[in-house]
C-alpha cells in the first residue's frame, strides 16, 4: 500500500514538472516569435501557455504586446488589463496600457473622486499584494524583535530608541496590511470587462427594442452592475448606465 502510494506521488511529480517544462518552453518559443517579428505566432505559442493552465503577469503581458503589435485593440487591452490585475505596480504594464488605449475610439472621463478615496486607492495599488504582505510579515517580526530588545534593555536612551522603533515598525506593519486588504477588496469588488466588436448599442433596458442611449467601441473599459437573460447592465467611468448583450464583452 505505501509503495502505491509513494509511487503514485512520483508520477504525479514527475508529471507536474514535465507540464511546467513544457509551459517553459512555449513561452520561451513565444519570446522568441515575438523577438523575430513574428506576432501571429508569438500568439498562438503565448495562447497555448494558457491553455496549460499556467497564468501570470508575464504571459498576459507578453500576449498583450503582441495583440498591441497586431493592432488588436480590445485584445491588448484585455490582457494589459489581466497583467494588471495581477501586478497593479508594474510601471511597463501601466505604460503599455496607456500606449494601447490611445487606440481606443471612446474617451470618456471619469467622475471625481473624493481626494482621501483617491489618494488611498492609489497608494494601496503602489505595490503589488505579495509586496504589501511581505512589508507587513517583516514589520511584525521587526516590532515583535525591537519589543523584546526594549523589554531586555536598562540604559534610558536605548529602550527610548527601542520603544521608537517598536511603535514605526508596528505602524508599518498595521499601514502594509490595510493597504494589503484595500486592494484585495478593490479587486474583488470591481467586475470591470472590456467590448470586443468594433462598435455596440447600449439601451435603456435590456432589450433592443427600447430606447437606444449611445453607442460604445472596442477597448472600451466598462463595470458589469447586473444581468438579465442575455443582457447586462454596464456602467461606464463617468457614471452613464445601460444594457447591452453580454457576449459583447469579455470579464477581467
């Protein structure tokens, strides 16, 4: 029984890392296509990456410059948006999306936001999640350490400077972990898609006989609000509101 146990866990981690190579080299092949100028094919070799189950900030990058270099512009978009969301601090991605959505046929101008709203947002979206956990993991042990070395000490000066230190490292750590917990909170509230067609009817309600409100282009970014049969409600930046059909988009 144990040598079926032990030999089926070898095969499962052979296997593993067998199907992690394999992703490897396709998204080094991929890298190589695209070096070569050749963007259908660093497509199709970044898409099969995915295919495996493998999915990070690299390959949604990566498949997004190719898009960008295809003049795809929901495409690019889409998965700038998806590197994005994985590493909101990634200052290439955030310059790529910026360059991809200058192809975008919509301008649509957000509603402001109340300064302390915005300032917290941005600062929360700074660093990536995993940066502001690891920030808040080494601040804890660094208060728990500077505490005891405070509680160790007799001379005035050093548990003065001991105490200091236990009270910015434990600010730090409870400051790194709201902001670890903002973001995760704005990333799972906001169910934003992107239009793919190259032009669709948004209306009053979710049917295509009522009221047609405006028309929006590929690229454009939009929150999904709810949805009914075939229709979703939408809401764009600026606060307009309608229904379209839900296959006219794709959720981040």
């Amino acid at each position: 029984m144990k040598t079926t146990f032990f030999s089926t866990l070898m095969v499962i981690i052979i296997s593993v890392n067998a199907y992690s190579q394999a992703a490897d080299s396709l998204f080094v092949a991929g890298n190589n296509a695209y070096a070569q100028g050749n963007y259908k094919e660093s497509l199709r070799l970044y898409e099969k990456v995915l295919d495996k189950g493998y999915m990070s900030e690299a390959v949604y990058f990566n498949l997004a410059n190719s898009h960008y270099k295809l003049n795809n512009v929901a495409e690019s978009i889409y998965f700038y948006e998806k590197a994005k969301k994985l590493d909101p601090s990634d200052p290439a991605i955030k310059n790529n999306l910026t360059y991809a959505e200058q192809m975008r046929v919509d301008e649509i101008e957000a509603l402001p936001q109340p300064e302390v709203k915005e300032f917290t947002k941005e600062t929360a979206l700074a660093l990536s999640l995993t940066s502001w956990s690891w920030i808040a993991i080494i601040s804890g042990f660094l208060a728990f350490g500077s505490f005891i070395v405070y509680f160790l000490r007799s001379k005035t000066a050093q548990k003065r400077l001991f105490f200091t230190l236990f009270v910015t490292f434990s600010f730090t750590g409870l400051a790194s972990h709201l902001m670890a917990s903002t973001q995760e909170r704005i990333i799972q509230n906001s169910q934003y898609a992107i239009i793919f067609p190259e032009e669709i009817k948004v209306y009053a309600e979710p049917n295509p006989k009522s009221e047609r409100l405006f028309m929006l282009h590929e690229g454009t970014k939009v929150s999904v609000e709810s949805e009914f049969n075939e229709f979703s409600k939408i809401k764009l930046k600026d606060g307009s509101t309608g229904w379209t059909r839900s296959s006219y988009f794709k959720e981040l």
